[in-house]
C-alpha cells in the first residue's frame, strides 16, 4: 500500500525509524498459545446436570460411609467414670479445696465399674480433664524442649519461669507442664485379682527416641517452695517417663483425656472392676471434672459418633439438594424473570427445554 | 565570501538586528538579577571564572534511585502502605514476650514479600539506569583549542562554555547558542519531535556577528560572554544577552538549540552549551506524570481498612474475655487456674490487674489475628498486573504489520481499569482517521475539479440505501503514479490538460499558491525524486498536488521559493524563482496562512490559505466572483467528510507595503507582552482585498476497522465522546463514517450560530453577546433535555462546538449539561480546543464518577490522557508526545475493541476474583484461629505451629490466586468479541460491588466455621486411632491446617472458569506442597520443628480418621459456594454463565447462526435496530442497578 511511502513527507510517515528497524527484525509477538492464552484448558461450567451429579454422588459415596463410621464407633465398648466428686469426703464436700491440699488426708477411694460388653485387649485406660486449659499460651510456652532432649542443654530455662530453677540450679524438666504433672493413679482389679496395667508402650515413639532425651535424668524437680503435681523418680531418665512424656503433649483443648496405661487382658461383660484411686490431683480450685475412662478402639479409633453423623448429614444435605435441583428443572424449566432473556440474548431457535 | 556577507546581511536586515536595538532595553534590566543571573564563558571551559560558577556537568540520571539511597528511600515507599507499615510494628513487637509466635516466623515473610516488590523496583530502575548510560554515552565533537581541531567527548563530559559541533540527524548533547552552520546564511533546522511531538522542521538562526565562525580555524579566536536566565522549564522563550567584541547582542530563542532536538537538513553546526544536564530546558521540563490508581484499588484499600476494623473488634472481643479469665483466676484469695501460677506471673497473665493484662493482650490479639490482612496481597497484585500487561504486549490481534507495532502497557497497574470503561473520549484526526491526508478534489474559479468517491461518501451513500455500483478498480490504470497524499484524478489537468481549460489564468495562479505558500522543506532524493518535510500533512498534501500538476516546489531558503513550472505558451518546463519576503504563520486562532513573495515579473503577491470563513471575510468587492459557487461546493466537499481550504491572493502596492512592513518588523522584534497581538493585527491589515481563486478539498482517510470497532464498542454499552477540531459539518459526517452516529439516531445540535446570536455580534458589546450566549444555551439544553426524557426509546447524538462548550461548562450549566450528555449514545464536539479536551475530560470523570478513558495520538492530546483514568496513546505518525504520556499504546484505533472487550474484561475480572478470593482466603484462616482462641480461655495460643503460619500467604495459598489472576478466562476472546455486552459487568462493576465482597467474606467465616466445629468435634476427645493415641494440639493444628489448605485451594478450583495445566498444577501442587512441607519440617530436630516433630508421619497419616475428617470437612465447606452458584446460574445466572451455557448446548450452532445473521444485517444497515435493542437493555441494566444502589 505505502510502497512509495518514501517519496512522501515525513509527516505523513513519522513512524520511518521503526520502519527501518524492522527490517533488520519484525517486533511481532511470537505466537505460542501460552502467550496468545490459548491453553488448551478444560472449562467446568455448573450446568443443571453437573450440578445434580455433584450433589448425587457426595451423598451416595458420603452416607455409607457416614454408616460404615456409626458402626465402627457402635462397635467400641467405652465405661467412663467421673468420680471427682464422689472421691471426696463427705465431711469435706464443702471445701474440697481444704481436702485436696492437705498432704496428710489419706486420698485414696475405691471405684467399682461394671463392663458393659466384653472388651477385648488391648483395653485402654485414659483419665479425661474437664475445664483443664493445657494448651493456655502461659502454660503452653512454658517447657524448654531442648533441656528434655540432652543433659548440656541442661540450663536453658529461659521460658521456663516461675519453674525454671531452685537455689540448688536448673530444674529438670523445668516449666509448668512438667510441674503440673498429673498425679492420680488408678490399681485395677477384678474379683480381688490385680489386673496388671501396662504404662509403658503409652507415649509417642518419637517422644521416646527424639524429644526426651535417655540421658536426661529429672533434677531438683518438685522440690521448690510449691508442689506441683506427681514427682518424678530421678534415677529413670526422661525417655523412660511415659506418663511425663503423654503430659507434656499438651492437649489441644480444655477438655481432653490422656492416655493412662493399657490393660492387656480381655474384660467379660457384667465383670465388675474395682478401681482404687489416688485422688491427689487439684481440679477443684478451678471446678474441673475428672473421669477414668476404660475404652477399646476400632480403625476408627475411640467412640465417636460424631463423625459417622457428620457424613450422613452432609450425605443426606447434598441428597436433598439434588432432588431439589431434579424438581426446579423437571418442574419449572425455565427460568422466569427474568428480563435479559426477552432482549438480543434470545434466539428464535434457543431453550427448547 | 563575499557573497555570503552579503546575503547574510540581508538576512540580518530581517531579523537579527532589528531584534537587538528594539528589545535591548527591557531585557537589560533583568540580566544580572535575580533568576537571570547565569554567565557562559564562551569557549574557555577552564577558565578559573567559569570553574568558580560551578555549573553542573552534562550528566544526566534519570532514575528514581542511586545505589547509595536505594535502600533506604525504596524502603520508605514500601512502608508508605498502611498494611505494609502494620506488618513493620508486628515484626518488632514479635521479639517482645507479647508475640504469640516467634520472631523469624513473622520477619520472613515480610522480608519475602518486601524484597520481591523492592526487587522488581530495582530492576525497574536498572532499566532506566541503562538508558541513561547509553544517553551519557553517546558521542559529540568538542573543540579543542589547543589543537585547533574537534575530538570526540563523551555527552557527559561537556561543560558549560564548550564548543561543539554537531552533525545532521544528530541529537543536541545539551542547550546550545547557535554560532554558526553549515549554511551560508546561518540558519539550520531543528526537529523537536520529543519536546512537542511536533514533526514540522523549526528553523532556527545564529547572530548575524557570530556567523564568520564557520570553520575551525576560526573558532580559535572565539571569546565571547553570555549572560542570560537561569535554568528554567520555559522551552519557547529565552532571555540573554552576548556580549561579544565590546558590544551587547541580544539573544532570543531563534538562537537556542534544545537538548533532544534533531539537526535537520544542515550538514552540520557549531555551538556553545549554555546548559547542561538537569539544567536544561528538556530535563527542567521533566514532570513525573500523574499517578493514576484504579478503582478496584481505591475500593481494596477500603476493604483493608474494614478488615482493620474487624482485626480490632476481634482482639478487643479476646481481650475483653481474657481479662474476664484472668480475673477469675484469682477468686476470693484463692488462685484457681494453679497450674498456671498466677501468684508468680508476669504481668501479662497477672489475675490481680487484669486490665493492664487485658490490654497487653488486645496486642497480641493485633499481631494474632493479623493473618486477616492479607500480607501478600499488594505484591501478588502487582506480579498478576506485571503479567497481565506481558500478555498485552505479547497479543499478535493487537500487532500492527505495517507499523510493525505490538500494542504496549506502558503502566501495568492500570490493567483492571480497562474493563469498566464508561465512557471514551477519542480525539478525531489521527485516531479514528489516518492523519493521512490525500489531496482529492478542488474547486478553482467555480468549476469543480477531481472525481472519485471519498470512504466517507461511500458510507453516507450506503447510508442512503443507495446501491453503489460497484466502483470499477478506478485507479488500476492511473495508479502507477499514486502517492500517499495524492488521490486527485481528473483528466481536465492532470498532465498538463489544465493549459487547454478556460479558466487557466486562475488555475495557474491556484497552483502557484499551493505550491509557495507553505512552510515546507524539499529534500531532493533522486533526480526526479522530491520529499517535503512540511508541518502538516495537509500542507504536504498540497505540494504533493503541486508538483503533480505541474508546479514543483524543489527548492527553498531563507529568502527564495524556486519552482519548476510548466509555461502555457511556450509549453516548456522554465524555473522560477520567487522572493520570499514573509511568512504570516499559521496559527489556530488566525486559521490561515499567507506569505508574502516577489515573483520573477517584480511583483509583490500576497498568498493566503485558510478556512473558509475566515477567507471569505477578507475578500474584496472584485475578488468575489466565485464566491458563492465555491462555498457550495465548500459546503458539498465537507458534507463528504472532506477538508477544506479556501485559496485566495492580493496583489500588493509597493508604498503599501513598505509602510507596512516596517510596523511589522517593528512589532516583531520587540519583547512586550502584547507582542503577538499587535503581529496579529499587523497581519489582519496586510491579509485583505484579498481575490478568491478557489478551494481545496482534503481527505482525511478513516482508519482501518473504525466503523466496526465503535459499533461494538456502542454495544458495549460504552458512551463514545469525540472530541475533535474540525467543524461541525465534517465531524457530524465523520461521525456517521464511522458508524457513531447511526441511521435511526436524533441528532441534537447546540451551537451559537443562530441569526439572534450572530445579530448580537454584529453589534459587538461583548457582555451583552455573553449573556444572550449563555441564555441561548441554557434553553437548547434544557429543550433537548426534555426531549430525551420524552422519547426514551430513541438514541441520541449530541453534537456542540467548542464556543459552546465554553458557554456549557459554566458552573450553572454544568450539570444540567453533562446530564443531557450522558444520557446520549454518542456525543461530538467540535471545535474543540486541546485545553477543552483536558476540561471535559475532568468533568466527566468527575460528573460521573465512572471511568473515562482517553485516545489520542497528537501532542495536543496529552492534556486530555493524563486527565483521563486511562489514557491510549495511538502510536501513530504524529510523533511520540502522546504515547510518552499514554498508559497504554497501541497502533490502531481498532484494537481498542480487543484492548476493552478482550484484556480489559479479563483483567478486571481476574483481579476483582483475585482480591475477593485473598480475602476469603485469610478469613477462613483468620477465624479459625479465633475460634481456637475461645477454647484456649482467649490467651493468644496460636492453633498451628508457627511457621505453618507464615508459610500460608506465601507458600500453600499464593500461587493458585496469580494463576487466577493471570490465566482465568470466563470466555473465550472470540465470546469476548461476540458478546460485547459481558463487558457490562465491569461498568457496573458486579464482580467488585460491597455485596460480592461482602459475600465473599461471609464464605470465608462460613468456612472457617465448619472447618473448626467438624475438625474438633471428629478429632479430640477420644482416641483418634486404634492404637488408642489421643489427638493432641499438634495433632488438631495439622487436621485443621490440612482441611484449611484444602479447603482455600479447592474453593478456588471450583470459582476459577479456565483450568488449564497450569492450575492444576498450581491447585493441587499447592495441597502436595503441604504434605511435602509437613513431612521435610517434621523431620528436622524437635527444638526446631517443636509440635511439628514427625506429626504427619507418626501421628496423622496412619490415622484413617484424619483422612476421614479431611474429606468430610472439605466437602462440608465447599457446599454453600456450591450451593450459591448452582442456584445463581439458575435464578440469576450472570452474563458470562448464560454465554458459557450457551457454547455447551448442541443447539448453539443455530444460536450461533442466528446471531451472526443478525449482526451482520446490523452491520449491513449500519446497526439501526440492533443498538437500540442494546440501549432497553442497558437501560433496564441500568434502572436495576439504579435500585439495588
């Protein structure tokens, strides 16, 4: 078109610089369909159809499962025994307070619990916290991981506080975790024969070979100006304190149980199972409950219903929305009032459903 | 040598001299004082008293920062953002023991997010830096006194007072005096295409006394001293003074060369820096163009600050509670909580002043929940809008072959803005026309002369209904002498036929006039081969036309035009030489031209060009002969979309013009405020009695794809202003060139040129004019107004002129005004000035409170690009000036619609997801942890590990979002094209109205809600796994922060539209990416990775309740958007639903089919029904929102 450009005025071909260089080389965009956007690319749009089968198939794979869940947890046998209140005096059921905190009262109380179905081994045994805040941030950031883990971290206490050292030095395991130990303790027995309970496979394998150290052996604990909880025996070292290692994983939430020990021995239905309790702990002062809790476990683990009838909600939810959905366009096809359908966007020949 | 003094005297006589004695005074009193206090040794450099002055060198920088204050000053931009400025507080009181996380947990994230932006800062930067360097760089001759010789300098090693020489097509290193050049009368040409964008040649003359210095030998001798002003912005005045041989030389800006100006056509000149560097004009005029920020933009910090808000109202909430907690842990002198030691704590936990407790803790609540605010919001932003604006320039439908021109993002955070364009403002000549200017038609002595149809009477015929008879390729024949800027066939002169026409006295003398009166240059570039370099390509056109009749202008000096011309008589081509004596420039307000010459027979001609009107006014009694036939076909040429001139000449009396010329030389030269008045008037006095000879006729050429570009963009639903200064007639018809007004449209005209208003001016009382102007307005508009309102079925275009406009922009009016301006399809205004441009500009913006944007190519355009929300530059053939202070460049007009339509709807579709999304996204997370919090008795216990956290925004979460803010598409940009109205959705801004964000928050709390509530109640409590293991905090924090990522990334699978490998890859390599983390974390020594120590790998994976739990929360989560959307697109499905819809179904080819039927019948028939279906439609689009606001 412009082939005699040239003879013109530059006025009218201001653009001769570019025109010279792109004989040398073209600034045109290299075609790839990245940079064109042209990715070839899958386009999910939420047609009635779509919309149905979603919702159809969530609730046909989500209620058998939610089913499957309910039975699993069916399955489990749970025996669980709050005795907090009754372990107390009667004398001292007005200040409950008074009795947990005088070290001369004998604290022990006999608990008989009955076994509902057989239990099979292993049967564990948790105690259940109620109102209990493990995981308040003062509480939680009070532990020093590294003084757990090896003897010559021994001094790092800084966020240990008040728990951190005695004139004697460093406490270990210092911090508030470890010197709130739980210190109830439960002996079994079914018809005045002992059950033995095992308290040794009860922390988490990675607590024991990693976190706590085997040559750390617990030092001037317990032996501030306040008790605490338990105590702990200072010739074992931290990796073989289980019950020690099970407390320090702090709870998630006010209420929790923790695993106590296992019995390793199946419990016949309509056995009664005596339990002798040391009720040293204090959850009165803040009116926490304490429970003992026997439980088996299925692939679902502990009881819970919860799960299984979260699916079938959601399952049965999604069912009833589709039906719905199923109904709107079955019964009302199309959509009405709707204002744009009655200008250009209308075909002649468009929405025969 | 002689000669040349002689010439040169000549010269002088016109100019330099008479400048000297005239202006001397005036300007004296000011030299030495303040702000003119500069003095330039004049080739001593090394002088001890030019060092003493201390004058900058010529190095020049550009950018924003130096190596040294790089750091601190980009430091201080990024912490400008209020967000940015919360996260600097965070980060330091993280080291203090209110923290709820650790330190580095907090700081690298921001370091992250920081860096990138100070990064991409940087290389910014480096660019410019680059550009600098190569401008320092370049290569100038600088005498050399010891030597006698010029060397080769660097452009940064000048020094004021050097000597330099530059050499054609070079660019001026620094502000010069010019000395001498190579010419003998010691003119030169200047370009000055990137200080104006003008393309015209300037011409500029040394000093008459400094002109013998035209070799190097003779420079040896050269001592001179300037004093003049100091460093200003002003690049077309100059005031200084030389003082040479013991005598004072005043100097003008005819003798200033600017930096970054071109030499033109002179082999070479010599010169003296008189500024250097940031001193000069060029540099001084360097202004950071405004920044413009988007709306969505403006809105996102609105949203921030009400994230704010809830941030606070969240930690005074956990404060408050805190404090209730606390309080109670000391309960009638007992200490409940004894686990915690309240009898030896802190003074954050302390029971016994609970409120300064509460307090602290409010803090940590603000640094806790800070995860509400997104911190990589802004760089993720801007990464998507750096992408996008890739994808601008790298789109081929947006190349142009002939320009070779990619369309380029000159700002990239501008991109959104594209797509919720309301109205355009376009300038007319250039942008929707070619700015080329073909010489078509003229009208000389009554007779009209040239045939062929122009596009715009083709458009007009078609228009009619008339069926054109195909035009036989006219020219297949006659074209091989076509020229760009020659369209002109006629077989009555071309060819010299014009000798045998009745009327070829005034044919000749019609000629002889386009071919003299005119500021062109000729460049000879063969032997038969002759470019003009002229200011205009109107003034182009003419010569062009000229030459090809039969009267070639080859060439020109200071004082003579020479013509080669055909002889009527004899029949021989003879060469003529014509005296230039002066040039009476064009100017906007003379609207015309006229040079006075002596041609070879000794007579005095005065040749005039210009608007009709204006010509016509100054004709003589005799002079009128072809009056009235020559203004019909005036008036047919424009009804044709065609210029026009009027060409007319006078003869002039010797003693007439002596007396006159004198005045005139007198008012030329002097320096007083009024000075160009009193040239005006002195012009006004010469310029009369002149003899009409006849009229040209010019066709501005429409560009490619005009018609059909606006017609979809009209079906957009985006208002289209013109904005142009051409006259009514030739804008109304260019307007239905280029189908802005259309067939079926009512045209509503306001203008001053009604017979009472034009009665008035006779009279001449400038008040009274003004107030009956005024008057006359306020009735037309409120008449048309009340039309509107009666017929609102119909479509109108308004068309006013520039006078008006003034009159309309009064502050009564105004609003009335743009109330009837936005209620028209199309709106022209004509005779618009470039200032009025900018005006209107700002007052539709402002008015309407909608995005504008502006196209333009022209320096006169600029005012109005940078007033605009967006301005388009088209990168044309008038010079860079528009696509310098553009936003966006692109080579056409059309590809404006693919700009809007395509890349616009896409940009702010993605960046209005994007936001949305990111807020969604830290909600969800944000009150997960609140919720954790009330459980935790609301002591700022944090629910996940900490570098969980800080891995969220940048690791798990980012990438899916700027995918989505890069690749996401709802529809294809075929769809894009074909279904303009989906552009609606940005003008009415549906994807960022309070309602969606505020949806979108509300999913957020909807989710984190379900994610809490199902994860705790499956998880905790008994056992999570048959080995009878209890879940506990580490265990909890992975379950939720597994649902949460899950959650986050498949809410985004299920609102993106395009999936291509890159969002899967994104999506699910984000959800991959977690597990990866978690297990590499897990692995490293427990005092580092603390509660995430093997927690996959030990605790969760072998768990089927933590996979059980994931599903279910997930599903559960995604349900209500899923359940939103599937009602939406059955109740209110939105634009893009229906098209996406539409594509699907089998029967969509039809619907196809029909679609194009209809488009094209509407495109056949220059849309008359199509458009108004459109407007009902906007209209109801329109009134919906109106009531929904």
């Amino acid at each position: 078109m412009d082939t005699n450009g040239a003879t013109t005025s530059s006025a009218a071909g201001g653009g001769s610089t570019s025109k010279s260089s792109s004989k040398k080389h073209s600034r045109k965009p290299v075609y790839s369909r990245f940079t064109q956007q042209e990715l070839p690319a899958c386009k999910p749009i939420l047609t009635p159809g779509l919309v149905i089968a979603t919702f159809t198939i969530i609730g046909i794979i989500f209620i058998p499962l939610g089913l499957v869940s309910l039975s699993a947890s069916e399955k489990v046998v749970e025996i669980v025994d709050r005795y907090d209140e009754s372990c107390v005096p009667s004398d001292y059921s007005n200040d409950k307070l008074k009795f947990i905190q005088n070290p001369s009262i004998n604290k022990s109380c006999v608990r008989t619990l009955t076994v509902p179905k057989l239990m099979k081994s292993p049967v564990f045994i948790y105690y259940q916290l109620d109102n209990y805040y493990q995981n308040h941030r003062r509480y939680v950031k009070s532990r020093s991981d590294k003084q757990l883990r090896s003897v010559s971290d021994e001094k790092s206490t800084k966020d240990c506080s008040p728990e951190d050292k005695t004139v004697d030095g460093p406490i270990v395991p210092c911090g508030l975790v470890a010197w709130s130990l739980f210190n109830d303790t439960y002996g079994f027995s079914v018809n005045s024969k002992t059950i033995e309970v095992n308290k040794h496979d009860i922390a988490w394998k990675s607590d024991k070979e990693h976190k706590f150290g085997s040559n750390v052996y617990p030092k001037n604990f317990q032996s501030g100006g306040l008790i605490g909880g338990a105590k702990l025996n200072s010739s074992v070292p931290l990796s073989k304190q289980d019950d020690l290692m099970v407390w320090m994983r702090t709870a998630a939430l006010p209420t929790f149980r923790k695993l106590y020990g296992k019995i390793e021995q199946d419990l016949q239905a309509n056995e009664k199972i005596q339990v002798v309790i040391q009720n040293n702990y204090n959850t009165y002062s803040f009116s926490g409950k304490k429970k003992l809790v026997l439980s088996t476990t299925s692939w679902i683990g502990g009881k819970n219903d919860f799960l299984g009838i979260a699916y079938i909600i959601v399952g049965g939810l999604c069912l009833f929305l589709a039906v719905c959905f199923i109904l709107l366009y079955v019964i009302k096809p199309r959509p009405l009032g709707d204002p744009s359908y009655l200008s250009w966007n209308r075909s002649p020949a468009g929405h025969p459903n | 040598m002689a000669r040349i003094r002689k010439r040169s005297i000549q010269l002088s006589k016109l100019c330099s001299f008479a400048c000297c004695r005239s202006s001397s005074q005036d300007e004296h009193a000011q030299i030495g004082q303040k702000g003119y206090s500069r003095v330039v040794y004049c080739n001593e450099p090394d002088s001890q008293e030019q060092i003493r002055l201390r004058y900058r060198r010529n190095y020049v920088s550009t950018t924003k920062y130096t190596a040294v204050n790089f750091l601190p000053k980009s430091l201080f931009e990024q912490f400008r953002r209020v967000a940015n400025i919360y996260f600097l507080v965070v980060a330091c009181v993280s080291f203090s023991p209110l923290a709820p996380y650790s330190a580095p947990s907090i700081i690298l994230p921001l370091v992250v997010v920081i860096g990138a932006t100070m990064a991409k800062e940087g290389v910014e930067d480096w660019r410019r830096n680059l550009q600098d360097i190569e401008a320092n760089n370049r290569k100038v001759e600088v005498y050399d006194k010891s030597s006698c010789s010029f060397r080769q300098t660097k452009w940064k090693d000048l020094r004021v007072g050097d000597l330099v020489k530059v050499c054609k097509d070079e660019y001026f290193p620094a502000d010069l005096l010019l000395l001498s050049s190579s010419y003998e009368d010691v003119v030169c040409y200047v370009e000055t295409m990137n200080l104006d964008g003008e393309t015209n040649l300037k011409l500029k003359h040394a000093l008459n006394v400094t002109s013998f210095y035209s070799s190097a030998e003779s420079l040896k001798e050269f001592r001179a001293v300037i004093k003049c002003e100091d460093p200003n912005e002003h690049l077309y005045s100059f005031i200084g003074t030389l003082y040479f041989d013991c005598q004072q030389y005043s100097l003008s800006p005819q003798q200033i060369l600017l930096r970054d100006s071109k030499l033109k056509n002179t082999e070479y000149i010599f010169g003296v820096v008189i500024f250097t560097g940031h001193d000069t004009k060029v540099m001084q005029n360097a202004t950071d163009p405004p920044s413009k920020r988007t709306k969505i933009e403006r809105r996102m910090d609105r949203i921030i600050y009400v994230l704010f808000s809830t941030l606070i109202l969240v930690s005074f909430i956990g404060s408050l509670f805190f404090g209730i907690e606390t309080n109670n842990d000391l309960s009638g002198g007992n200490y409940t909580r004894w686990y915690l030691r309240p009898d030896k704590t802190t003074v954050f936990f302390d029971p016994r002043r609970p409120a300064v407790a509460a307090f602290l803790h409010c803090l940590t609540g603000l640094m806790l929940y800070g995860y509400l605010i997104p911190i990589s919001l802004y760089v993720s932003i801007e990464i998507c809008k750096v992408l996008q604006s890739i994808f601008i320039n790298q789109d081929q439908a947006m190349y142009d072959e002939e320009m070779d021109r990619p369309a380029h993002a000159r700002t990239s955070n501008l991109n959104e803005e594209l797509g919720q364009v309301h109205t355009i403002l376009s300038d007319k000549t250039g942008t929707l026309t070619c700015n080329s200017m073909e010489f078509v038609k003229c009208s000389i002595a009554g007779t009209l002369y040239g045939r062929g149809m122009t596009e715009v009477e083709i458009a007009l015929a078609r228009k009619r209904g008339e069926q054109l008879t195909e035009q036989a390729p006219i020219d297949a024949s006659e074209s091989k002498k076509s020229f760009k800027g020659f369209n002109f066939r006629d077989e009555h002169i071309m060819d010299g036929k014009w000798v045998s026409e009745p009327q070829r006295d005034v044919i000749q003398k019609f000629f002889r006039v386009l071919a003299t009166c005119h500021t062109a240059v000729p460049e000879v570039m063969g032997p038969d081969e002759i470019m003009y370099e002229a200011e205009s390509p109107d003034e182009a056109a003419f010569v062009i036309a000229a030459r090809e009749v039969g009267f070639e202008f080859f060439a020109r000096n200071q004082t003579s035009i020479k013509l080669r011309e055909l002889d009527p008589t004899s029949g021989i081509r003879v060469d003529r030489v014509y005296e230039l004596l002066h040039v009476l420039e064009f100017s906007s307000a003379r609207k015309r031209m006229s040079v006075i010459v002596k041609n070879p027979e000794n007579q005095l001609l005065l040749l005039a060009k210009g608007a009709d009107s204006v010509i016509f006014e100054r004709l003589s009694k005799e002079g009128r002969a072809y009056e009235e036939r020559t203004k019909e076909h005036i008036e047919k040429y424009s009804e044709a979309g065609l210029r026009t001139m009027a060409v007319a000449y006078r003869e002039l009396d010797n003693d007439e013009y002596k007396t006159w010329e004198q005045e005139f030389l007198k008012a030329k030269t002097s320096v007083s405020a009024d000075r160009d008045v009193l040239m005006d008037e002195l012009a006004c006095q010469i310029e009369r009695d002149l003899i009409l000879l006849g009229a040209t006729a010019v066709e501005d050429k429409l560009q490619k794809g005009v018609p059909g570009c606006i017609d979809k963009l009209a079906r957009a639903g985006i208002g289209i202003w013109v904005l142009t200064g051409d006259k009514r007639g030739t804008a109304i018809n260019i307007g239905y060139a280029c189908s802005l007004l259309r067939h079926g449209m009512k045209q509503i005209v306001i203008t001053l040129e009604l017979p009472e208003i034009l009665a008035q001016e006779k009279e001449g009382d400038k008040e009274a004019i003004a107030e009956a102007s005024l008057n006359s307005i306020k009735l037309q508009i409120l008449k048309a107004k009340s039309q509107v309102t009666e017929e609102s079925s119909t479509e109108f275009g308004l068309i006013i002129d520039g006078k008006s406009l003034t009159y309309a922009m009064d502050k009564n009016l105004v609003n009335s005004f743009m109330d009837l301006a936005m209620r028209c399809a199309t709106v022209i205004c004509c005779r618009s000035s470039p200032k009025q441009k900018a005006v209107i500009t700002r007052l539709v913006k402002s008015v309407t409170g909608r995005t504008t944007l502006a196209i333009g190519d022209g320096a006169n355009d600029v005012g109005m690009l940078q007033e605009a929300d967006i301005g388009v530059g088209i990168s044309g053939v008038e010079g860079m000036q528009a696509v310098m202070a553009s936003d966006f460049a692109i080579a056409q007009f059309r590809f404006l619609e693919r700009l809007l339509l395509v890349h616009g709807h896409w940009c702010y579709r993605r960046i209005s997801m994007m936001i949305c999304y990111f807020f969604y996204k830290n909600i969800t997370f944000g009150f997960t942890l609140f919720w954790f919090e009330a459980y935790t008795s609301f002591s700022g216990q944090p629910a996940y590990n900490d570098w969980y956290m800080s891995c969220y925004n940048v690791f798990f979460t980012s990438l899916p979002v700027i995918a989505l803010g890069v690749f996401d598409q709802d529809v294809s940009a075929r769809l894009c094209l074909k279904h303009p109205l989906l552009y609606q959705e940005g003008v009415r801004n549906i994807l960022f109205n309070w309602p969606r964000i505020l949806g979108w928050m509300f999913n957020g709390l909807l989710s984190s809600i379900i994610i809490y509530f199902l994860t705790t109640n499956s998880i905790t409590g008994p056992a999570f796994r048959k080995d009878g293991q209890v879940a506990d905090y580490s265990v909890l924090g992975v379950t939720m922060y597994t649902c949460v990522v899950w959650t986050v990334n498949c809410q985004m699978a299920l609102s993106i539209n395009y999936f291509t490998w890159i969002q899967h890859l994104f999506i699910w390599g984000s959800i991959a990416f977690w597990y990866i983390f978690l297990v590499v974390y897990g692995s490293i020594p427990p005092t580092l990775s603390t509660t995430a120590y093997k927690v996959l790998v030990e605790a969760c994976a072998p768990s089927i309740l933590y996979w059980l739990t994931t599903l279910l929360v997930v599903i559960a989560a995604l349900l209500p958007l899923l359940s939103y959307r599937a009602f939406q697109i059955r109740f209110q499905p939105m634009e893009h639903d229906r098209i996406q819809i539409q594509r699907r179904r089998p029967e969509s080819t039809e619907y196809d089919a029909t679609q194009r039927r209809l488009s094209e019948s509407s495109e056949a028939r220059t849309s008359s029904e199509l458009p108004s279906e459109v407007r009902i439609r906007i209209d109801n689009l329109k009134a919906s929102s109106k009531r929904k606001n």
